[in-house]
C-alpha cells in the first residue's frame, strides 16, 4: 500500500508561489514530511530551493516544443513520449502526481499509464472547445478518465470543468484561491517607499496588467476621482511601466501626483503586507475580450478563481470591482466592497468605502469563506486516499 513520502507536481506555469492554493499545497506537504518535486518552466521569476523541496525546470526551447507537440498539434503519441523521456530522465518513484491545468493534467495521466502513479488534477483555467478545438479538448478528456480527485474554486467552475473534461465520474473539491491565515502588513510599505503623503489614501491596482483587467480604464478615471485619493500601479513581476506600455498607456502623460507606479516583486503571493499597508481600497476589474483562450469564458465564468481578490481581503481591504458575477454578488451580501457599473461611477464608489466598516467585512468574509486553512484537513486527508487509488465520494466545500 502506498504512503505519501514523495509528490510530484506538474506545474508547467512555473508561478507556483504565486498562487495562493498552490503555495499552501507546497506547504501542507513539506509540514507533513513530503518530500515535493516541482516541474516547471524556467523564467525570470526565481522560486526558492527549501528543505524537502526539488525544482526540476525545463528550458523555453523545450517549452516551445511543448506547445507545438501538445497544444499545436495536439499529438496523443508525441505527448506519450514526451512524457515518457521526462520520465526515464529527469522524474523519480513518486506515490502521487497533482498536475495543474491543462498540461499538468495531461502528463500526469501519461505517467499514471506508465507507472500507475495515483494523479489528482488541480484546475486554474478551464478551456473550453468552442474556443479551441475538438482535438485540442480530446486530450484533456482522455486524460481525465482515470483522475482520482479533482479541484477547483466553486460550484459554477466546476460545473462548465465537469462537462468540458467529462469528470462527472471522479469526486471533486471546492477550495477558493486563497491563502492561509489573515495577512499581516509592515512597517515598512510601498506607499511609503513611494513617497505618498501621510493624508492621502491610496487605491491599488495589481496583479496582471492589460485590457481584460481594464488598468487603462482605471487610471483614466482617476481625474474625477477626489482630492484625498491617489492610485498605485504594481504589477506582480515589478514590470508595471514596461506592462502598461503594452496596452498603449503613456507613463510620461500620466499626472505623477496621482498616479504612482510600483517595480517591486515580492517572491511570494502570501508575503503582501509589505505591498498593501496603508492600502485604503483595491481594484479588481473583469472584461472577457475574447482574444485568446484565457481571456474569454475562463474569465466570464471566473467565480472564486480571483487570487488577486482573495489577497485583498485577507489583508482587510476593501474591493472595488464590476459586475464579474459570484465575487460581485457576494460582495453586495456581505459588504466587502462595492460594484461599479461603468467608470464614471468608481469616483464615488471610493467615497462609500469606509475602511474600518468595510475592512472587518473583508476579513470576516475571508475568514469564513476562503482561507485554505478551512480546507486544510480534508485536502491533506484527500491526498492520502488519492496516495492509496481510492476515490471518495467526499466533496470538500
């Protein structure tokens, strides 16, 4: 019978910590005594080497060739041996295999064939065959047929991953993309960092920079905005002014007294504090453009799958956002922040946000909805059984 001492997780985006789900996933099995291997694609972004800990990265060309192989052509056979070399070369015994999105999900069934290595599926971002194709799908579809379990962020995701994978089969788990525990802030900010007076109080747009999370729009908008507030770009890889070129803003046009532009990059999506003390307000703006194929449906049915959101409340602060659906709705239930229609509302939204009444929302909300730790012990009795071939039917939610 198998015991869980080494995992393997299939994470091809290589940003494993900064993704709050996964990052407490690395956690709960380095606390637990499992030893985990990280396959990734090498970038700038550095992850730290720590105790009971492998990286095994793989190069841009091999990336390259990964995506004309599995994305491109969509080969069942050039997969498989592809996996296959991975495997007789870089991989170990492992007793589970987690494989995240797509192509995570694809070799993990591919060394599941080889090795009947047990693979939980861990989902990000769905594709959906009317936005790709129906070889593209036919991939990801036989790869899910002997799934153990799989994850994802709520009951809307899960329901268009269930028919566009055909995982009706296999038992699922509901975790929102959070982090564990409440956020501490620092003494030492970005705000401060930046020179900001002590009187104003500051929104802040972060994460990705680009026309479906509508910066552009928000930055214009900051001239109705009043006196007291001021706005704080800060993309997550410190790239804010080289990002916001690309979407056409003029940094140099831009009013510097209300405007103000982060290059920092903390490592890690649960180390923030230094980034959002003295934060007043966050934005977290939605607009499927349709442009390619995780900026369309993924993004129109983006549920509880908003790190970024996540992030601003477990620090306590209070959300700007539009009309995106679940986190919009539940945001007018429980008073975390507030919904704006169109731009020329934002204005007089941050006017309504009171951050010591709005604050507690966001933590209470936080707490009783999306901290991994609620999650914590089911996930981890979750990858035992999965260790072990079994399905339960037991849903985590």
């Amino acid at each position: 019978m198998r015991r869980l001492r080494r995992v393997l997780l299939i994470h091809p985006e290589g940003n494993t910590y900064n993704n709050p789900t996964l990052k407490c996933i690395v956690d709960l099995l380095l606390d637990k005594g499992v030893h985990v291997d990280i396959r990734y694609q090498k970038s700038e972004l550095v992850l730290s080497e720590v105790s009971g800990l492998t990286l095994l990265p793989f190069s841009l060309t091999y990336a390259r060739i990964k995506n004309l192989i599995f994305n491109r052509i969509c080969s069942k056979w050039l997969s498989w041996v592809s996996v296959q070399l991975e495997r007789i070369f870089i991989y170990k015994n492992y007793d589970l295999i987690i494989g995240v999105d797509r192509l995570g999900l694809i070799e993990a069934a591919f060394l599941y064939q080889s090795t009947k290595t047990p693979y939980v599926f861990f989902s990000f971002e769905i594709m959906f065959e009317i936005e790709t194709s129906k070889s593209y799908k036919l991939l990801e579809r036989g790869a899910s047929k002997y799934v153990t379990h799989w994850v994802v962020q709520d009951e809307l995701r899960a329901s268009k991953l269930e028919v566009e994978n055909e995982l009706g089969h296999v038992p699922c788990s509901l975790i929102p993309l959070a982090s564990s525990a409440t956020g501490m802030v620092t003494n030492s900010s970005l705000r401060d960092r930046l020179r900001i007076p002590k009187n104003k109080k500051v929104a802040l747009i972060m994460g990705s920079i680009s026309n479906w999370s509508m910066t552009g729009d928000i930055i214009k908008s900051v001239l109705t905005w009043d006196e007291e507030w001021v706005l704080i770009v800060h993309e997550r890889y410190g790239n804010t002014e080289a990002a916001l070129s690309s979407i056409g803003v003029d940094v140099a046009e831009i009013n510097h007294d209300k405007v103000f532009f982060s290059s920092d990059a903390p490592e890690k999506v649960d180390d923030m504090g230094c980034i959002l003390s003295g934060v007043s307000a966050g934005f977290a703006f939605y607009k499927p453009d349709y442009s390619g194929i995780y900026t369309g449906r993924n993004l129109k049915y983006l549920g509880l799958a908003s790190g970024k959101i996540s992030t601003f409340l477990r620090y306590g602060i209070p959300i700007v956002m539009n009309e995106i659906g679940l986190y919009a709705e539940m945001a007018k239930r429980y008073h975390f922040g507030v919904v704006a229609t169109n731009m020329a509302q934002i204005a007089g939204k941050l006017r309504l946000l009171d951050q010591k009444t709005y604050g507690a929302h966001a933590i209470d909300f936080y707490n009783s909805t999306l901290d991994f730790d609620r999650y914590k012990k089911d996930v981890w009795e979750m990858f035992v059984r999965a260790a072990k071939g079994h399905r339960s039917s037991d849903k985590i939610s």
